[in-house]
C-alpha cells in the first residue's frame, strides 16, 4: 500500500485535471462489500454487486463516515469481483474490492490532514470502510414479493414455520435479497471507526467518470424501517457496523397507508390502547401458533389420504384389468367348451367311420377269402389299426375282389339307374366307399338348404339312409 504502481497512477489520472505523480498520491485496496447475509438480515443480489463494480471503476467518492456534508477525502479507481471461500460462514462468496488514491498534502472538512488519514491506515487505525447506495428491488426470501409490498408480511430477521415440498413445516429466517434484477447504484464509500452515522439529509454522488465538482441529490428522508417505505420509491442504504441507515428521496411513505388500515383494524375490534392491542396481538400471536400447528397436522392427514387415494386408484386399476381378464377367460371357456362339442361330435364321426370301415374290410375279406377267412382274428387286428391304415386294408381287399370277380358285372349301373329314379340306401351300394360318397353328396346339399352345418347335415343324411325302411 501506500505509492501506486504505473499502471494504477495510469488509472487515477484519468480521472484527475492535472497530472499526478507517484509522490502526490497515497493508494489503498479495501474489500467493499459481499453477497453474505449482512447483519440487518439483507443480501446484496450477485446481479448489483456486478453493476456496483461498474459504479467503482467510474470513480466513486470517499468519505469520512458518511459525512456528505463534506467535500470527498478520495476516489475509487479501479475494482475486481472475485469468488472466494470464507471460513467464517463455510460459503463461496463473491466479493467486490475496490482500489482507492488519496491526494496527500490536503486539508479536509473534519480536521485532519489526507497525510493524517494515509498514516491512520498505515498504522491500522483506521481499517473499517462503509458503503452507501441505492437499489430497486428488495425482495422478500420467503414469499418473494418486495419486502415493503402489503403482499408481503414479513419482516427481516423474524423467523417463520413454512411447509417444505414433503408438507412439514420448518423454521425459516426471512432475509431481504437486494437488487436482483441488477438496478441500483453505488454512491460512496466511508471510511469509518465507530460504525455510527449521525448525518442531515443530503447524500452527495461522485460516481460520473471526470466529475469532481459535488452535485447535490434531493433530499433524503431518513427512514426506520423498510416496510415503512412505499414501493415505487428509491431506497438508499448506508451499511456501518453500528447499524443501517435507510433513506429515500420520496415523502410518500407506506406508513401512512398502514396506519389508515391499522385504524380501521382498531376500530373494529374496539381497541381502544396500546396495552390493549399489544394483549389483542399476543392472542392472536397464540392463536396464529395453533392454526399453523393445526395445518402441519391437517397438512400431514391430506399427505396420507392422499397416498391411500393413489393406493385405492391404483387397486381399482387392478380390480378393472382383473375383471378385463376373467371375461377374456370366460369368452375362453365358451370358446374352448365349443371347441369341445364340435370335437366330440367329429369324435363320433370318426368312430362310426372307422367301425363302418372295419365292417366293409371284414365284408371284403369274406367275399376274397370264403370261409378261409378268419373274422375274430382279423377284428381283432383291425382294431389295432388307424383310420389310414384301415383305409389301405380296404383297398387291399378292394383290388382282391375286383380282381376275383373282373369278369362278374358291377352294381354301378344298377346304383346309378336307382340313382335316377328314386332314394339310395346303403345295402344299394356294392361297398361302403360308395354309400359314403352319396352321403357327401345329399349332405353338401342339405346344409345349403337348410343352413344346418356340414357336420350336422352329414349325421342326419347318414341316419336316414343308413338302413331302409328309417327316416
């Protein structure tokens, strides 16, 4: 510290009319201010810390605890944002420094030389530093509305029971978050050692690049309270270590609006003092605790029926799929018990033809063989047979008799002229292969007329001309 180096004393007569040298000027580093949670429950928006950067490299005024009244003791000239970890909170902080020049040899308003106050930091009485500003939005951490909206009814500092995600409720601080949006200005710098401010209303700007004339601002109000201070005012801020000063330019206060609705909430409820009021407010304060009790304990019921109701949807989603599949299973079973009777049915077909069969093998065997022929023996071996099996036995015996009897006349003239003149039955048919393809014949007729299934009509054509005589 102490002498500039040529790149900083570059800087500072950028600023200056006539040129400095390293012998004229006296230069110190300080960190201005972080976005920590301060001790008047606030946060500086990282968004503003950028733009109070920009503030310091233009040149802001350094003053001597905030005493706007006289003339600046400095000036900023340069200014680095940094990320850095403080061991006292656990957190990565952005912090803004500042780099200021004093002009030594000069006289200031307050009695003391710029050499007394070069010595003073030098020999580390003078150390604490201070800033003053300006910034648009103060919004609230909890509800997020501005801190001085009637939307909001937080205070900075109080703590509050708010219900998390999962519905329980948990102690919260409500905090101040100023300018996110990155509006603001930073007017000035304070050297400070007491941490009080006890000023008048005017607050000076030297933030204009090549301005060392002081321009006044109108005057400030001092204010006590931020709810107290309306909306759509400017709101300056003095961060000292023995407490905030707040201020604004405007006469409209949010105080007065709230006194009219205080009044109106007096004369409701007929209060007619302070300690009346302050009973009335530990009542409700009581009261307030037990509704807010009463909606984690609601909170935590409307969790579990909740769930039960996911539970009951999602049994009733079951219940529906079950019911899905019970009547695909019924309409299975119809299906399938269907199935079954129509292959019962084709069950007996087949057995009545395989025994039809086995009685034309037998009758064939006969007529081959005379009395050679053995039937019981052979019935029996047919038994073991299957419907084609059977099939070649029968043509077997079939070309046996042909070729026996080939010189004997065939009843094919004989079936065909009855044909023609009247109903078949089977003992018209020289073999049973023929009775069956009449059948087929009358069948395939009969179904298209009465719309019966082949099946059906195949029984009923059998069962009538099956032996004469029968209908």
């Amino acid at each position: 510290m102490g002498k500039p180096t040529k790149s900083q004393l570059e800087k500072i007569n950028k600023f200056t009319h006539t040129e400095l040298t390293e012998d004229d000027v006296y230069v110190f580093p300080c960190m201005m201010i972080d976005n920590a949670v301060t001790s008047y429950y606030t946060i500086v928006h990282e968004n503003l810390l950028r733009k109070f950067s920009s503030d310091v490299k233009k040149g802001i005024g350094l003053l001597l605890a905030h005493d706007s009244s006289k003339l600046p003791v400095g000036r900023s000239f340069d200014s680095t944002l940094v990320e850095e970890w403080d061991e006292a909170t656990g957190n990565i902080l952005k912090s803004l420094y500042g780099d200021f020049y004093i002009a030594l040899g000069r006289n200031t308003g307050s009695g003391m030389t710029t050499d007394d106050i070069a010595k003073g930091i030098d020999s580390g009485t003078i150390f604490d530093t201070s800033i003053g500003f300006k910034a648009k939005t103060m919004k609230c951490s909890i509800c997020g509305h501005d801190i001085r909206s009637w939307d909001c009814w937080h205070y900075p500092g109080n703590e509050y029971i708010i219900e998390n995600e999962d519905g329980v409720g948990e102690t919260v601080t409500c905090y101040v978050i100023i300018g996110e949006d990155g509006e603001g200005e930073l007017i000035e710098n304070s050297l400070v050692y007491a941490g009080a401010c006890d000023r008048a209303t005017i607050v000076n700007e030297y933030s204009e690049v090549n301005d060392n004339v002081r321009t006044n601002m109108p005057k400030l109000q001092v204010v006590e309270e931020l709810k107290d201070i309306s909306i759509d005012a400017s709101v300056y801020q003095f961060y000292t270590a023995g407490g905030l000063v707040l201020m604004t330019d405007s006469n409209k206060k949010r105080s007065d609006n709230r006194m009219d609705k205080y009044k109106v909430i007096l004369d409701e409820f007929k209060i007619q003092s302070e300690d009346e009021l302050r009973l009335k407010l530990e009542e409700n304060n009581i009261k307030s605790e037990e509704i807010e009790k009463k909606d984690v304990e609601l909170s935590e019921k409307l969790t579990e029926i909740n769930k039960l109701n996911e539970q009951i949807t999602k049994l009733k989603e079951d219940l529906t799929l079950r019911d899905k599949e019970v009547e695909e299973l019924k309409e299975n079973v119809k299906n399938l018990t269907q199935l079954n009777e129509e292959l019962k049915v084709n069950k007996e077909l087949v057995e009545t033809y395989m025994e039809d069969l086995k009685k034309e093998i037998i009758e064939l065997g006969i007529r081959s063989h005379g009395n050679a022929f053995n039937k019981t023996l052979f019935e029996k071996f047919l038994n073991t047979l299957s419907i084609e099996e059977l099939k070649e036995v029968r043509e077997g015996f079939n070309e046996e008799v042909l070729n026996k009897f080939s010189n004997v006349r065939t009843t094919q003239t004989k079936v065909k002229e009855k044909k023609d003149t009247g109903e078949l039955y089977k003992d018209d048919f020289e073999t049973e292969e023929e009775f069956r393809e009449y059948i087929a014949e009358l069948a395939q007729k009969y179904s298209e007329e009465k719309g019966v299934s082949l099946v059906d009509a195949t029984r009923i054509m059998y069962d009538k001309y099956n032996e004469r005589g029968e209908e």
